[in-house]
C-alpha cells in the first residue's frame, strides 16, 4: 500500500474522502488567507500617515447617583465651549453591554498636533475650566484612546430618522465590516476605526439601526459571515442611546 491509500489498483472510498476534505480546508484556508491580507493591505494604504483624520473615543464612568446631574450639565450651555473647540462626531449614553451610568464620545482631530492645540486652548479658556471643575467630582474614571478613521461615513444616517447605536470592538484576525447598509436587516455600519494609542490593532466598529432589536439582528448576521468567529475570537458590543447634543441622531 502507498502513501494514498492505494494497494495495487485499489482506491480506499475512506482514503479518497479524507484527501477531499483536506483539500477543501486547504482551499477554505488560502482563500481565508487571501482575503485577509488584501483587507489588511487595503486598510493599510488606507491609514497611511496623514491621510486620515484620528478620532479619540473617550469613555467616562459615572457616579450612578450623579448620572443625571452629569447629563444636566454637560446638556447645558456650559459644555458650549467644548463644541466649538473641536469636532464633536457622536455623544453616547450606554444602554447595554458594559458599565451602567457611562458615556461615550468621539472627537475628531486632523492630527496629534491639532488635538494638543485644543487642549492648550481649553485649558486656557475659564469657561471650560469651570464646567469641568464641575463635573470632576462625579466621575468614577475616564478612559481615552485615539483611533485612526479607517472609514467612517456618517452622512449614510437618514436625517429625518433617529436611530440607536452599536460600538463593536474586535481583534486583528477578525473579519473588518463593510462601511455602508447591512443588507437584508434596517442596520448600516457607518464606520471602522483602528486603536493607534491604547490597544493597538485593536478595532471599532460604530453601527446605528432605528431599534435595539434591528441593531442585535444586523450584528448577528455580521457573526455568522465571520469564521473567525467559530474560531474563538471575542467580540464586545455596546449598546448605547445618543445624548441630545449629539450631533448623530
């Protein structure tokens, strides 16, 4: 008998099966392959330095009790200085997914260079000074990472429609979504981001739907595209409402 299962003309049905399905998984797995250094590629050439705005997602945690004195002031003409510093893209409240009585919110600079200059300013300016000063004796913990906008494209949100919001972190290996509607559900994902300081590598995905259920359905169907999925890497996904200064609705 030789090395496949052969004795003289005799073809093994058992031998002739298992080389199938190694060949099929070999396929399955250049053709994972493929794909995932040309997404990669793509992203890469994509992100190249100063060819793409950042984005700074900060995250804070409240006092649960203080919460809705935080919202009050922050929702108030006080945090209008902030506003006009710099570009706010979306202000979030957490609904599910995470630490209860926390915000989200993202920022959009041109570069490091350009965030430093916003912050020398805000620092400067007594209005901000002042509203700050009073929200920092509500706050638990504030957490801030800077993102790269791989791609992001709020104008796919229906101006008249308001919706509700999905922030899905994932690793390297999995599965990068497509930026635009998600077929067959009422969700679009309007952006990816990529971690550059904090967990580098690390990526964010920003869905929106008009309902929690349609925001679960359009995730679900994500998961079953991804293989990567079956193959043991996590995902986290937040839940989250938009404050009423949000400028994403």
């Amino acid at each position: 008998m030789n090395e496949l299962g052969t004795a003289g003309n005799t073809w093994h049905p058992s031998a002739a099966m298992a080389l199938r399905a190694s060949l099929l998984s070999a396929t399955a797995s250049t053709f994972r392959l493929a794909g995932a250094v040309a997404q990669r590629r793509q992203f890469a050439s994509s992100a190249a330095v100063g060819t793409t705005k950042l984005y700074e997602l900060r995250t804070y945690n409240l006092i649960p009790d203080k919460f809705p004195e935080y919202l009050a002031k922050t929702g108030s003409d006080a945090f209008n200085c902030r506003l006009e510093a710099s570009k706010l893209c979306g202000f979030f409240s957490l609904e599910l997914g995470g630490t209860a009585s926390s915000v989200s919110h993202f920022w959009e600079y041109d570069n490091l260079d350009h965030r430093a200059e916003v912050r020398a300013k805000l620092a400067g300016d007594p209005k901000f000074v002042t509203y700050f000063a009073s929200i920092r004796p509500l706050l638990l913990s504030q957490h801030a990472v800077l993102t790269e906008g791989l791609e992001f494209k709020p104008e796919l949100l229906p101006a008249e429609q308001k919706h509700l919001y999905a922030l899905e972190s994932f690793t390297e290996n999995s599965l990068i979504p497509d930026v635009g509607p998600i077929e067959g559900t009422d969700g679009v994902c309007l952006g990816v981001f990529r971690e550059s300081v904090g967990a580098v590598g690390k990526k964010h995905a920003l869905y929106a739907a008009p309902t929690f259920e349609s925001l679960r359905q359009s995730l679900e169907l994500r998961h079953l595209l991804d293989t990567q999925t079956a193959q043991g890497h996590m995902r986290e996904v937040k839940f989250m409402t938009p404050t009423a200064w949000s400028p994403m609705k």
